[in-house]
C-alpha cells in the first residue's frame, strides 16, 4: 500500500475521490478543476436576475413613498437653504427637490443594497458555494492556492464595526473547533473574510484587525472572485453584468412624479413661506 497514491477531483461543489480498496490513504494528490465558463455564466445570470428584483424593485418602491413627508427627518433650518443652493429660488417644488434627492441617490438606495446584501449570499453564492458549518457562508476550494477555505463574505470594505470582529473571530474558532471534533482539520489560513467589492488598501481598521491581530486573511473585490471562481477577470464581468441592469433602470419620471406631489404638501409649502 506504501506505493499507492491517491486522486483527489475536486469540482468546487463536491469531490470525487478514487482510494484503495484496502488499507489508508497516503499522500493525496489535489487536482483542481476551476468553475466552468457555464457555472460562471450562471453566476452571473443570478446576479443580474437578484439586482433588477431585489435592488431595483426596492429602490422604485422606496423612491414612491417620498411623496410623503413624513418619510423625511426635515431640518426646518436647513431645508430652505438646500432648496435655494440646489436650484436657486426657494419655493415648494424646490424644497421637496432637494428633500427628495439624497434619499433617491443615497440614503434609500445604500440602505437598502446593504440590506438585501444578504439574500445576494444565500441566493446566489451559497446556492453553488453553501457551507454547512454554522457561522461559515461559503465554502470553496481557492483556485490561487488549491486548499479549502472557510469563508464569511460582506459586503464592502467599510461595511463591519468593532463587535463583528469579535463575531467573526468567535465563529471561525467554533469551526475550527468543529473541526477537531470531526477530525477534519481546519487550517488557521484557511478561516477567511472575503469582501465582495473594495481592492487593497481600502479595507477598514476593523478589517486589519480581524488580519493583523488574528491572522485571518482578506480576499477583497477582485482577489476574492478570481479565488471563487478560477477566472481573474470575473470581478469586471460582475460589475458590466450589474451595469447592463442598471442601463434598464429609468426613473426620471417616477422621481418628478414624487417631487411633484411632495411640492403640493402642507408641511413643504410651509418651509418655502408659501401659503396652505
């Protein structure tokens, strides 16, 4: 049995093993094979299906409810000032412009991406990537390096706070722990943050906390996605499949609806001096 060596296929969601008949395994051989041009296009189909359903749904049904003046936390000093900087003059249909606005291309649609951020990891990575281990989102064999990684994903570079360091640390020890359990070793290495977005030198102090201070590693934006799926350009890919999406987008008319009625209300006519 000494001369045996043992295959190890690995397809990125499950492994084929050819093993003796008789006796352990000895010194296996890794042999990887990166995500497919058709897993990948995949991929990417779910990525643009997620952000025309999700992002862009929530973001038309949220830009709706401006017409409403109780949505805003209006500073009576402030609103009529940003009226007249924005466009100028002060009246009611500038006020509501520069209430709607922000909220339109910031607040409301920033909110809600990092909201939903977490259906984009359950329905699209941990549908081909999905660990079993609690507190792991994904699993996934690193095409850089070829061992398995255990990974939490978020979302950008700046999008943790100091108790998710400890969060993160704790669920990373518990697997390796699990790991133990089992007998089925989990390298320290191989505990790591992948960040969707971001490239190096982005990445916030908490970040570099979980990096310096625990030694996890950080596969961020387009390190991440050439570790997932084997195909350094994917990263690009991803965000012209986001922007394809995008270019469908066009909401001018719904925000010029909402400014309109949001002019015609008591509480904005009166932050313009106007009569009710």
């Amino acid at each position: 049995m000494s001369n045996v060596v043992v295959v190890v296929i690995v397809f990125q969601v499950e492994c084929v093993a050819i093993a003796p008949v008789k006796g352990k395994w000895r010194h296996p051989i890794l042999v990887f094979f990166p995500v497919t041009a058709i897993e990948r296009a995949r991929i990417l189909k779910q990525v643009k299906d997620w952000f025309r359903q999700t992002i862009a749904a929530n973001h038309v049904e949220n830009t709706r409810k401006l017409a409403d003046p109780g949505e805003f936390n209006i500073n009576p000093f402030l609103a009529p000032y940003l009226a007249a900087f924005l466009t100028g003059g002060l009246s009611s249909g500038a006020v509501a412009r520069a209430l709607v606005y922000p909220r339109v291309l910031g607040t409301s649609i920033t909110t809600s991406f990092g909201t939903n951020m977490q259906n984009f990891i359950s329905d699209v990575l941990k549908n081909s990537f999905g660990s079993m281990v609690a507190g792991i989102d994904i699993e996934f064999v690193d095409t850089v390096d070829g061992r398995r990684k255990y990974c939490q994903v978020k979302l950008g570079p700046n999008t943790i706070n100091r108790d998710d360091v400890d969060s993160i640390h704790g669920h990373f020890k518990a697997a390796r722990n699990l790991g133990k359990t089992n007998k089925v070793p989990v390298a320290h290495g191989d505990l790591v943050v992948g960040i969707l977005y971001g490239g190096p030198g982005e990445e916030s102090g908490h970040y570099r906390k979980l990096r310096d201070d625990h030694d996890y590693p950080l596969y961020i934006g387009a390190d991440f996605w050439h570790r997932l799926t084997g195909h350094p350009p994917f990263y690009d890919e991803l965000r012209h499949s986001i922007a394809e999406v995008a270019a469908e987008a066009n909401g001018a008319e719904l925000v010029e609806e909402v400014i309109a009625a949001l002019a015609q209300t008591a509480e904005v006519k009166r932050l313009a001096g106007e009569d009710v």
